[in-house]
C-alpha cells in the first residue's frame, strides 16, 4: 500500500459520523494491507510511530515543520508562516502549497522507516537533520498525504480510533463481523501493542493470537476495581476478603529483565527515567525477570506520612527530574507480581502472588509490600477501613484472596471502598467533556456557559452524555477551560460521540474532569445507558471537583457500565431488601 492510498483512507476515516461507518472504513483500508505493512500502518491511523508504551517522539515543533515545508516546496519562509496564520492548520498549508507537486508514491512502510529515521536524529546537528530528512519526505508528497504527514510530525492526526475499533475492525476485516475481538482484546490485555496484534493476526489468525503471551517489557493492562457503598455490601457479595490500603498515587507497573528495568503508568506511558528511584530499587533485585503491580507514593519516612496526591502528581514532569526526585523521593508499595524468572504468575491465586511479592522485594526500602488483612467481619472491615483513613490513605481495596489477575478487566475481585460513604453517590465519576454552550451573563466573558459531558461507552468504543456542568469551577478555571476547547473545538459531532442534545461547539473527547453528583437519575435526554426507547441516566445536582491530569485518557473515564452498576446500588439503598 502507498501513503497517498492510505491519506485517502485517512481523509475519509477524518470526515466519518458514524462509529460503524468507521469500523467499516478501517475494515476495508485493512483488507487491502499485507502482513508487513499492517503493523506499522496500525501506528499511523492513531498517530504514532510505535505502540503507547515505547517512548518515540518524532520531535518535530511547530517552527521546525513551518521550516521544513518552506525548503519542501520552495515558499519562503515568511510566506508559509503567514499562511499558517490564516488558515491556523499546518497541516492544510502543507496541503495548499504541496498542490500542484506531482507525486511519487511511497509505500507506507518506507515513510514509516523514515519518519522513525527522523525520531532516533539526536544530538548535535540533529534538529538540521531532523527538519531535511522531512522536508525530503514531503517534498514529493501530493496534497493529502503532505497534510497527513504534517498532522502525523506534530502528533496531531487523531481521528478518534479508539483500540476497540481497532480491534472491531481487524476481527471485520477478516469475519466479516465483530466475532474475533474478545480474543484480539485478551491478546490486547496481554500486551498492549496494536501493531503486534494485527501483525500476528494477518500473518497467523486466531492460534497465533492467543499464543501471544505476557512479555517483560510490555506492559499487561492493568486489572481495575469495581465500587460498593460499604462494608456491609463488600463482604455480601465478596464473603471472605482480602483487605489492603487503597495508596492514593499513581499507579506503576514495574518490568525487569536483568539490568533492564522499566516502569509504565496505568496509560502504558514510559516513567522509567522520571521515577529513577523506582527503577534503580528494581535493579537491585536479585531475581532475573519480574513484573510488579504497584502504587508510587511520595511518603515522609521521618513522619511516617503519606504525603497528598498533588506533591506525588508533581513528579510527573519533563524537566528537573533528577532534583526533583531528590526532594520528594517516592516508594512504591507493591501489590502484586504478574510475572517471576519466565513464569506468567496472573493463573496464580492472588494470596500465592502476594506471598511472592514479599518475597521478592525483601529488604528493599523503595519497593514495600502493600499489607494485608484478612476478614469476612463487617466490623473488622469498618474498623480497617476508618483506620486507613485516619492515617491519611483514601480508603480500602479488598480483593478476592483467591482471584487470578485478569488483565484489562474491572470487576469484582476487586472493590475499591472510599472515605464518603453517607452522599447518595458514594464516590466522583470521571467524565469527558464532549462540547459546550455559549453563556450568558457572566460566563459569557470566558466564552463557555456550561459544558456537556459524558461517559466511556467501552463495549462499543463511543461516549454517551449523562449531564450538563455549569457549577463547581472558579473563573480561572472556566478560562482555562475555553482555552483548552478552544485546540479540540470540531466542526461536526466527532464518530464516537453519542448525543440527543448538541451543544453550541463540539469538542474532542480528551478533556477529563472528576465530578461529585447527588444521584444517578433515569432521563430520556441523555444517551448513556439507553437502550432503544428505555430512558438513559443523567447525574443530578453535578459539580466539577477537579480536572483530571494527564493521567487520565478519554477512555478511561468513567464507563457507562459502571454508571449502570452505581444506579442499581443506589436503588437498592432505596429500598433495601
Ligand atoms: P480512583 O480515581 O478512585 O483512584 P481509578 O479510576 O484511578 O480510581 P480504580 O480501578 O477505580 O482506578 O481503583 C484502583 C486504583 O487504585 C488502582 O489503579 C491503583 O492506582 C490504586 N490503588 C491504590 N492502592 C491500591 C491497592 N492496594 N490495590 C490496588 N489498587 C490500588
């Protein structure tokens, strides 16, 4: 397959409404590929060079681009950064002036190798390069593929293909239908690599697949928790229970393999290098390959303190790391071992894996072991629970004592048990912004009146709204949030968005926000949770408590099955039985 071919793809996935329209469209660009292509052509539609985890960056800002298409196609430079601000898209200058170029046809693996050619330029001369080696790539590009190629340099081509609809449309490309993706999905679950899965589909089909196994080096998906309102729930529905502190940090997932060591974060994000305290505590291990689930925390050893989420967030950073890691170390708390020295331990039961876990970090003072208590008491649980809290954690996870890992999967095994517990709604959702309306009076001077929000529909990859926000936000935040709409603002309702109502401007769904709500209540205007003419669910009396940092994608907001879970538990306090 060329890259002009596949811009045609891309142009059309770009201009699609409807989800299945683009199940259908990325279905068909995958039939035409060949078992060599697919890989690195699954990177492309989502944007990228390499699957989430691997830390390439193509590095090429704004100015470096509006460079390279001035020397591309020969426009002086001033000329192209005015076109820029009028049209304010490099990628339709590039389009514009590429026009009337004539094209030669690159198939999509050479641009791969090349733009992965301009990722590794480092070092001294290698912003020169880096700007040559694309202006040679666009130089001879016709008007969609230049303006592809741009967006793909800035890392802004997103189409909106979510993994399931990645997933979707391999198992239509080869079925004919959507039978294939649970076991895609639970290859995916394995080894969070897109381009790996749809290589080994095209070349193997389905056996192949499943023997993909767990890999030190890439990331399992991480196994999530459900929500009760309180103990007396949890130990009914879960009897015997493994009770642990619920650490409010960020969650990290920890590879060895000899001196190898890297850490991901729960959005299979790359943190070796920013939490090198972790990593080198990793290394010091005497066991030859690990896989370790945990929760980095900046903790106070002098005070014995848990310190608040905020000064752990703050280790999230690109520059001062090392300073930064010097005055606010961090420690890990390890609750689970997936994998040991060639063995995949998720079969495992969860009391066996944690009796490793002390094992294998033995005598580490960065790599503790998260405790347990064991109980089926509904006053032990209560007990336990306000304990933690007093200390200064958020709560209890309690797990099944005798649950495998389940890769990807929220569910029961593990039930996250939190400080509020007399509100109607025990707990924040996690919501994505999906569009807004123009304001009145007041609000009107930051250009937002109150926002529409949804929730992550995962079975069918969409986002369904549950409510409109208007309250909870400061006046610098309601800027802050015009300004932000203001780089995802869309002309048209984006293929995953499922809505009744339509808002004054759509937005991309990227911009998450935690929001408290009295309750959970049935309404026809909303679309999460609807099914035919069933009314859906809307949140009553929402407020905005914080937005969600980079540690939250779209898709991992909170899930329209979740909501339907929360309303059922909700009904039965109502009622109770
Ligand atoms: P929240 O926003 O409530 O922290 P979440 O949506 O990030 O939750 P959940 O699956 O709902 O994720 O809750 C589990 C999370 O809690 C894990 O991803 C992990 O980061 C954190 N956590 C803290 N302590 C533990 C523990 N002992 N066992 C498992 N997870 C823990």
């Amino acid at each position: 397959m060329t890259f002009p071919e596949l811009s045609g793809y891309l142009d059309r996935l770009e201009s699609t409404t409807s989800r299945n329209d683009l199940v259908k469209t990325l279905a068909e660009l995958y039939t035409k590929t060949s078992p060599d292509e697919i890989q690195p052509l699954t990177y492309l539609i989502q944007g990228r060079l390499v699957p989430f985890f691997e830390p390439v960056e193509i590095g090429l800002g704004e100015k470096l681009v509006v460079a390279a298409i001035a020397q591309a196609f020969g426009t002086p430079l001033d000329d192209v950064a005015k076109l820029f601000g009028r049209v304010g898209d490099l990628g339709l200058v590039a389009a514009q002036l590429a026009g009337h170029g004539s094209s030669s046809a690159l198939p999509v693996t050479e641009v791969h190798a090349r733009l992965m050619d301009i990722a590794g330029a480092a070092g001294a001369g290698s912003v020169e390069k880096k700007r040559s080696l694309f202006a040679a790539l666009l130089k001879h590009a016709d008007s969609a593929s230049a303006k592809h190629l741009v967006r793909i340099a800035l890392g802004r081509l997103r189409l909106g293909i979510g993994d399931p609809t990645v997933l979707d449309a391999l198992s239509f490309a080869r079925k004919g239908d959507r039978s294939l993706r649970p076991v895609l999905e639970a290859a995916y679950n394995r080894v969070s690599d897109l381009g790996l899965i749809a290589r080994t589909f095209w070349a193997g089909g389905e056996p192949e697949v499943n023997a993909l196994e767990v890999t030190v080096g890439r990331p399992i998906r991480s196994q999530l928790a459900e929500r009760l309102p309180n103990p007396e729930a949890v130990i009914k529905k879960l009897g015997p229970v493994a009770v642990q502190p619920k650490y409010d940090g960020i969650r990290v997932q920890i590879h060895k393999s000899g001196e190898v060591v890297r850490v991901f974060s729960r959005n299979l994000e790359d943190y070796t290098r920013m939490f090198s305290e972790l990593t080198a505590a990793a290394r010091g291990l005497t066991d030859d390959t690990l896989i370790l689930d945990g929760e980095a925390i900046a903790y106070s050893k002098e005070l014995e303190e848990y310190l608040p989420f905020q000064l752990t967030a703050s280790r999230r950073r690109q520059h001062g790391i090392e300073q930064a890691a010097r005055e606010l170390p961090l420690v890990a708390f390890v609750f689970d071992i997936l994998y040991r020295n060639g063995r995949d331990l998720t079969d495992l039961p969860y009391e066996e894996r944690l009796a490793l876990v002390d094992e294998v970090i033995a005598g580490s003072t960065v790599l503790l072991p998260a405790p347990i208590i064991k109980t089926d008491s509904v006053e032990v649980l209560t007990k336990t629970l306000l304990d933690y809290i007093s200390q200064g954690l958020e709560g209890v996870v309690v797990k099944r004592p005798d649950s495998k890992y389940q890769a990807g999967a929220r569910n029961f095994n593990w039930v996250k048990l939190k400080r509020h517990t007399s509100g109607e709604l025990s707990d924040t959702v996690d919501l994505v912004l999906l569009g807004y309306y123009f304001g009145k009076g007041k609000r009107a001077e930051f250009g937002v009146g109150a926002l529409l929000a949804g929730v992550y529909d995962a079975e069918n990859d969409r986002f369904a709204t549950i409510t409109k926000l208007g309250t909870g936000l400061s006046d610098a935040e309601w800027r802050q949030i015009h300004e932000r709409a203001d780089t995802l603002q869309v002309d048209q309702r984006p293929a995953r968005v499922d809505s009744i109502l339509v808002p004054d401007v759509w937005l991309k769904p990227e911009v998450v926000v935690e929001v408290m709500a009295d309750e959970i209540t049935p309404s026809p205007r909303h679309t999460a949770g609807k099914v035919g003419d069933e009314p859906g669910f809307a949140l009553r009396f929402p407020r905005v408590v914080s937005f969600r940092g980079a540690d939250k994608r779209a898709e991992d907001a909170t899930t329209v099955h979740e909501i339907a879970e929360l309303f059922r538990q909700q009904r039965e306090r109502k009622q109770p039985a």
